[in-house]
C-alpha cells in the first residue's frame, strides 16, 4: 500500500469534517460527555489556506484515509516557539500501517522548519492506544487535566 502524505485543499475540507466527526465519537469511548449527535461542518475549510495552521491528508489513491491538523502555539507565557498537534485520525482499516507516523513525520518537519522547539498533543487518559502512540514518536506527559462532575 501507497501512502501519500500531501497538504490539504480546499476541495479536502468536506472529508476533513467528516473525519474530524469520526474522531469526536470514536473519543466518546474516553469521554461520555462528547454529545453523540455532534457533527462536524464547515470547520477545516477556514484554516486549509492559513500559513499558520497545516492539514495534511494521507491518501490511497485519491481516498484520504487520514489526516492531521496543527497549528502554531501564540502563547506569551512560552519561553519557545510551540506548535500544538490538535487533531490526528486513520481510518480503522488503515491503522497500524505507519500513516500516522508518516502524518506526525511531516508535521515535524513544518513544525522545525517555523522554529519551533516543542510540539504539544493533548489526549484522552484512558486512550492507551493514543498514548502509545505519541510516545513512540518522542512525547513525555507534562500535565494532567483532571474533571469533577458536580
């Protein structure tokens, strides 16, 4: 299997949405406060042209199986420049086949390439397949988010 690694275009934007709805339910398994109902729409297409942000699609032919979305980190309290890792989603036949680690390579290159010194991702805590995931590609944990429903 060939897999493509390319920027998103606006033509892309639509399945972008989509993906990223499949991401919001597939995390509802970690996080029952995700509205089951909640559909993605119209939200890639204002950030594919922006310089900042980067969308990269993996695609099988013209089908995009994947994709990730990150943006530069504007934070005065950093001593660094800071990229944000914000979305990572493969298709389930697609998984544990390298497209994310192909995705997550060419984010780390933009990523140097605009001076940045750190990359951040945020995760579910009981998502272990995630996890896995990030620390393979050199993530350490730094935080921990707690909740208390009330």
């Amino acid at each position: 299997m060939k897999v493509e690694i390319c920027k998103a275009k606006m033509e892309d934007a639509k399945v972008l949405d989509a993906l990223l709805t499949q991401l919001v339910q597939d995390e509802r398994q970690y996080d029952t406060s995700i509205d089951p109902s909640f559909v993605v729409s119209n939200f890639y297409k204002h950030y594919i042209e922006d310089k900042e942000r980067l969308i990269l699609c993996a695609k099988v032919g013209e089908e995009i199986v994947g994709y990730l979305y990150g943006y530069l980190k504007k934070d005065e309290t950093l001593k660094e420049k800071q990229a944000v890792l914000d979305a990572l989603f493969v298709l389930p036949t697609y998984r544990k086949q390298k497209v994310a680690t192909h995705l997550f390579e060419e984010f780390r290159r933009w990523a140097k390439n605009e001076g940045v010194q750190t990359i951040e991702v945020s995760v579910c805590a009981s998502n272990s397949q995630a996890k896995k995931l990030y620390q393979k590609q050199g993530f350490l944990p730094l935080r921990e988010t707690y909740i208390c429903e009330i």
